[in-house]
C-alpha cells in the first residue's frame, strides 16, 4: 500500500513539473520585446493605433459566427470565466479558430464587442421566448406578435426592438453559452454564472445601433504603443512564472526524498521479515551459537540479508558457520 501510495505521488509531481516547464507563448513575445533594439526598423515602422485604416468585420459571413459560439462554449467548459467575459488565452484560441477555419482576424476587443451583443440579445430574446401564453416559433425561430404587440414589448424592454427584425443566431448554442434567463426572470446561469444576472434596468439598450457598431481590425500585427507597454507586465509576468517554477521544482524534490526514505523503510521492514521467517524454520534455538551469528549478519548490511534469503537452507549452516568463525563464535 505505501509504494503505490509513493508512486501516485511521484505521478502526480511528474504531471505538474511537466505542465509547468511548458514555455508559455507570452513569455516568448516578451523575450522578443525585450532584446529588440528600440531602434529596431520593427519599433520605428510602428503608427499609432488610430492612424491605421480601418476594415468593418462582417460577422455575418457565412460560418463566421457559428463557429464564434461553438469556440466560445467550448472554452468557457474548459477554462472557465474571467469576470462576466473570456479569459485572455481562451479569446487567443478563439481568433486561432475563425483564422484557421474562415481566414477571419479579429483582435481580443472586437471578439468582446461581438459576445457581449450577443449575450445583451439572448437577454432580450429569453424573456420574450420565455413569457405566459408563448408566441415563439422554433421552426423559423421567430415571435408571432402583432404591430401592437410588437410596440408594447419594446416599450417595457427596449433590448426586444433588434429582435424583430434580426432574430437570435443560433439559439441552441446561445443558451449553451449564456443560459440563465427564466419565466420569472434571470434567477439561474449557466456557463456565464460569475456575476449577478443582468435586470432590464441595467441592460436597457438598443441593440439595432448595438448591431452597427463599427468593428475594426488593423491592416498590420503591430499596435503601436500599447504594445510597448504591455511588454513590461509580460516580462514582470514571466519573472514570477519562473519564481513560482523554481519553488514547485523545490518542494517536488522533498517530495521524492520522502518518497524514497519511505520506500527503503518499507523494504527493510519486508527483508528482516523474510529473513526471520526463513531463520526460524532452521530449528536453532535462540541461545545457539549459528543463531545469534545469523542475526550478527543480519544487521550488518543489506546484502547479507539478501544473501541469506537467496542460499538453499542445507548451504546455510556452513555459510553462517564460516562467517560466524570471523566473531571468534565457533
């Protein structure tokens, strides 16, 4: 029991050194901002940010935006929210996705803006889907009100108004990832549980201009000066990595010494066990002379338990009678 005890720990600590001594992408960029020159043609070429020509993303291309929801449910399963939004590696993943499967580029900021319309939409759509005497029709996932009721509802909820006219995308993974709305309200969450459920009041906005938002991209990988000032906090951030390693390393090491003293313990134990055993079937009584030189022996070292407990029994008379004549015993 105590050696697979101490080797589900020597287990464990191989699993998290090895996670641990991984590179991490960022300390790379920051090893890269930090020995490049600042006369570097990389630094002097670089143009503030609202220089650069601005492209509106089309969110609406073909693909585009199932894709968005199925990598963002699958993230917020695997590493979880930070705040009420993406943690930063997981929107890394998600623009490596759009890039890869639609050659779509879209930076941390715009994929933002793109969630949190959706999710301000899925609001919307969740108390009207969810209200008494339900006018929703899943088949063409629209409402079947009339103009007056049409008018009454954007009156109590102005988030119902781009409703009408774009209806939710993809509603099955919408609640996949933002699932939470009820009849009686926004009492539950899903995915997006962190933070207090979002009332009427503070999410009254309106979403067709939500919608134009005019969502940018940067002809060039550069960002000017905010990639600058990132580059210290990336090697303040690699620096800690580095401390928290060694220490990890440190205390896995103590682990293992432990491991090991426990592990020779053990067998100890199991050899002076074995090696009695065998003694007491040799019928010599405690006061005899090849009785008390065996048990010399014993103590002496590790191997001569292991020899012991490897020579035939008719041998080991004359081997104990041979090392017993070393103590003048015979």
């Amino acid at each position: 029991m105590v050696v697979y005890f101490i080797f589900l720990l020597n287990k464990i600590f191989e699993l998290i050194k090895l996670k641990f001594n991984r590179d991490p992408s960022h300390t790379q960029e920051a090893d890269i901002n930090q020995t490049t020159p600042s006369n570097h043609p990389s630094h002097l070429n670089r143009i503030p940010v609202m220089a650069q020509r601005k492209i509106r993303l089309n969110w609406k291309l073909e693909g585009v935006e199932k894709t968005f929801l199925e990598t963002c449910v699958h993230e917020v399963t695997l590493n979880g929210l930070q705040g009420s939004s993406l943690k930063p590696i997981s929107w890394k993943n998600v623009a490596e996705k759009l890039k890869i499967e639609h050659n779509f580029i879209a930076d941390q900021k715009q994929m933002k803006n793109r969630y949190d319309y959706l999710k301000s939409k899925f609001t919307a759509w969740s108390k009207l889907k969810n209200k008494t005497g339900n006018t929703y029709n899943p088949v063409t996932n629209t409402f079947n009100l009339s103009e007056e009721e049409w008018e009454i509802e954007m009156k109590s909820n102005k988030l119902i108004k781009a409703l009408r006219t774009s209806p939710l995308s993809y509603p099955e993974l919408c609640v996949q990832l933002f699932k939470g709305s009820t009849s009686n309200g926004f009492d539950s969450w899903g995915l997006s549980s962190t933070l207090p459920c979002p009332s009427e009041e503070v999410s009254d906005h309106n979403l067709n201009d939500l919608e134009d938002i005019e969502c940018t991209q940067m002809e060039t990988p550069t960002q000017g000066v905010s990639e600058e000032s990132s580059s210290q906090s990336k090697i303040t951030e690699k620096r800690k990595y580095q401390t928290f390693n060694s220490k990890l390393i440190e205390v896995g090491d103590q682990i293992i010494k432990v491991a090991k003293m426990l592990i020779e313990k053990h067998n100890l134990s199991n050899d002076m066990d074995a090696c009695m055993e065998k003694l007491e079937t040799m019928g010599w009584g405690e006061l005899d002379a090849k009785y008390q030189t065996t048990l010399l022996l014993f103590g002496e070292s590790a191997d001569m338990r292991k020899v012991w407990l490897h020579l035939q029994s008719h041998v080991c008379e004359l081997w104990v009678r041979n090392a017993g004549a070393k103590y003048n015993l015979f």
